[in-house]
C-alpha cells in the first residue's frame, strides 16, 4: 500500500470517530434534555413526549371509546391531558391509531425510536435529493446533525409526528409522477399547516395534477372517517358547534396565541413577537395570505414566462421555507430545512445561476434557523433575566432568519434564466 493511501485511511478512520464521537454526544445530550423535560406537570407545554400525549394518543382513545375528541370540554374531562385535541383531519387518528395497543409510555418509547430512524431516514433521502452519493459517513454526519438541530430536539422530546408531513412534502415536490407526487399531498393533507400551502403551491407550480388527486382522496377519506363523530355529536350543527369552539379555544391558548407565544416561527408570529405586537385573529390570517399567496403567484407566474416546466432546486427550497413560514408552525416543524439546506450548500444550485453571495445568504439564514443556540435550554438559562430578551433571540430571531432565507429564496426563483437543466422533475403535464 502507497503513502498516500495509508494516510487516507488514517485521515478516514480519524473522520469516522470524530463522526462517532459526535453522534455519542448528541444522544448523551437529548436523553439528559428527554429526563430535564419530562413533568407530569399538565399545565406546562413542552415537557418530553407532551404533545404526543394529548394529539397522538388520547384522541385516538377517545375516538375509540366513542367520544368526539374536537369536545374541549369532554376530552379534558375523560383523560389527563394538558391541551385539547386541534381540529386536525380524522385521518391523523388513523395515523396514530396502531399506538393504542401499547399503553402511554410504551407508545412513547416507540415513537421515540420511530422519530429516531426517521431522522436517519429523511438524511439519507434528502443526500439523494440533494445530489449526493449516499455513504454512511455522511449519512451519521447528517443524521446527528437535525438530531441536535432545534427542530429534531424539539421533535423528539415532543413525541410530534412532522417526519411524516415533511417527507410528504419532500415527495409532493420532488415526485416524477403524478401517483407518487399525489401520496405526498395526501400525507401533508393530514396536517393543515403542512397540507394548505404545499398543496396550492404544488398546483402553482405547474403540478395541478397530484395537488386535485391528493386533495380528493384527502377530502373523500376525511368525510367516511367524519361519519360517527357527526352521530355522536348529534347531527352536523352540533358538531359544528363543537368544531368552532375548539378553533376559539386553541387560538386563544398562550402557547399558539400571537400576543403570548414564544413557540412559534411562522411569519405573523415572528413579527408579533419582534415588534411586541397583540394583533386581532385578522393580521394572521392577511400574513398566512400574502406570504403563500404570494409565493404561488411567483411560481405560477415565472412557470408561465419560462421555457421549462419545473424550476427543481429554487422551487423545492421556496415551497419548504414557505410551507413552515407562511402558516402556524413550532419548532418541531423546522425538520423540514434539511432538504433546503443540502440543496443550498451545492455550487450548483439552481445549475450554477444564483449569485454565490446570495446563495450562501439564504444557506446561513437557514442554517441559524436550523441551529439558533438561543433555542438551546443551557444557553437560555445563562441569558439575563428577561422574558423579554429569550423572546427575540429565541423564537424572535428563528422566525426572522426563516423570513430572510424565504426573501431570498423568492429572489432566486424570480432572477431564474430562460433554461435550467438538471431538474429534479417535470410538471404533471409532461
């Protein structure tokens, strides 16, 4: 063996156990932030495996024991839970159903081994989408990394499902074919956050086909599953009733309300926090409406003037930054940036036509998103004592690199060139 070769091995070996070393680290990190968090404490959010507690798994014991769970008053009533259960489709209790023939903690543990894998899972996916070669080395490096980014922390400590809508989104926007784009607006359908602004933003981009397919299936299956909560309920007023006053109760909690949050990234929650702001249920619903409304203006109009029917690495990036940022969204939703941020860290991004400067703009902003160390629980405790300060370096500052990297991410597909090669995929049309 030449020198050259034995120093590559050595060099290699030291890069596998630094990657090892990590990797041990981080799961030294989460369990000690799993056992720091966990409470039995109802009336504190964020403890570990909280939300999975009360979205995940007594709403499908609920269901099964024939109550409506969208009942504030009745699902508070019959289990201990510390929130209620939000007006999600029906097929999110057939998501979770299967967690019913283990008890809590078990189900628990399951999805924590389950969120675990995801994460290994969608690293690897998204270094295939991202263009490039699959090893496991990069695969560990990648994996730890989202373990210990602010939303993989949160989305194992939390028990949230978000793997399965953002690798929706993923195949929503990455699919070549009408089916299997259609599979991926369905799984993001199973969470309106998710399922809204991919699905009007899929069909802007020239892909109506899979957005009408994945939605019909969505809304069909949604209505067979409405079936016996509207007996139970009474009739279709009465569930009505019931289905309205959930939406009043979860607007009005402090952990999703605009004027009390510190748990939330989207861009009407960013600006309520950074300007100190408690504005009416309107101002929410305007920004949700110009951001996504905006964005699929600009991907329906540049589909229109360009000579191509996919506009691949700028389009993917746009609607991922859009999706968690133009619409209510928490920290374990920002799993979704893996993708954006593999793409963005090629120098062929958008084949090469985006100016490096603001190529690596948009990669740092997603980036201190993705990694904002204001979210790290040791470093906010060293802050001063000041609600007001964790605020904006902490969800404040988030939100505003989400806003930047989504600015940029608009100027990139609005400045893309006539002919772009090397697509991920076509418009359902073709």
């Amino acid at each position: 063996m030449s020198q050259p070769e034995q120093e590559s091995r050595v060099t290699q070996r030291v890069i596998w156990t630094l990657a090892v070393l990590a990797a041990v680290v981080a799961v030294v990190l989460i369990t000690r932030t799993l056992i720091a968090n966990y409470t039995t404490d109802l009336s504190a959010p964020g403890g570990t495996f909280w939300d999975f507690r009360d979205a995940s798994y007594y709403s499908v014991r609920g269901a099964l024991d024939g109550l409506v769970p969208y009942d504030v008053d009745a699902y508070f009533a019959a289990y201990p839970v510390g929130q209620e259960y939000p007006v999600y489709p029906p097929t999110y209790l057939v998501l979770h159903a299967p967690f019913q023939l283990l008890n809590l903690t078990s189900a628990s543990i399951v999805m924590l081994v389950l969120n675990a894998v995801g994460i290994v899972a969608l690293s690897a996916w998204s270094i295939s989408l991202g263009r490039y070669r699959v090893t496991p080395l990069l695969v560990l490096v990648v994996s730890t990394l989202v373990a210990v980014s602010t939303g993989g922390r949160n989305l194992l400590i939390s028990g949230q499902s978000s793997l399965v809508f953002v690798a929706g989104t993923y195949l929503a926007v990455t699919a070549s074919g009408a089916t299997a784009g259609a599979a991926g607006v369905f799984l993001t359908l199973i969470k309106p956050g998710f399922g809204l602004p991919v699905t009007l933003l899929v069909a802007a981009s020239g892909r109506l086909r899979r957005a009408v397919l994945g939605t019909g299936v969505a809304v069909l299956v949604s209505a067979i599953l409405m079936i016996p909560f509207l007996v139970w309920a009474g009739g279709i007023g009465p569930l009505t009733d019931i289905l309205v006053d959930n939406m009043a109760f979860s607007t009005a909690s402090k952990w999703i309300a605009l004027e009390t949050t510190t748990a939330r990234v989207d861009v009407a929650a960013t600006l309520a926090i950074l300007l100190d702001l408690s504005p009416p249920d309107a101002f929410e619903v305007l920004t949700s409406v110009v951001v996504i409304g905006g964005a699929a203006v600009l991907l329906y109009a540049r589909r229109k003037v360009l000579g191509y029917g996919h506009f691949g690495d700028a389009a993917i990036v746009l609607i991922c930054l859009v999706t968690v940022a133009g619409i209510y969204h928490s920290f374990y939703d920002l799993v979704i940036l893996v993708l954006p941020a593999i793409l963005l860290s090629r120098s062929d991004f958008a084949s090469g036509h985006t100016a490096r400067g603001l190529r690596l703009t948009i990669l740092v902003a997603v980036l201190l998103a993705s990694f904002n160390p204001f979210k790290v629980d040791s470093i906010v405790r060293l802050l001063p004592e000041s609600a007001r300060l964790a605020e904006i370096l902490g969800a404040g500052l988030t939100g505003a690199a989400l806003a930047v990297a989504l600015g940029g991410a608009a100027v990139v597909m609005w400045q893309l060139p006539t002919h772009v090669s090397n697509h991920i995929g076509t418009t359902d049309s073709r």
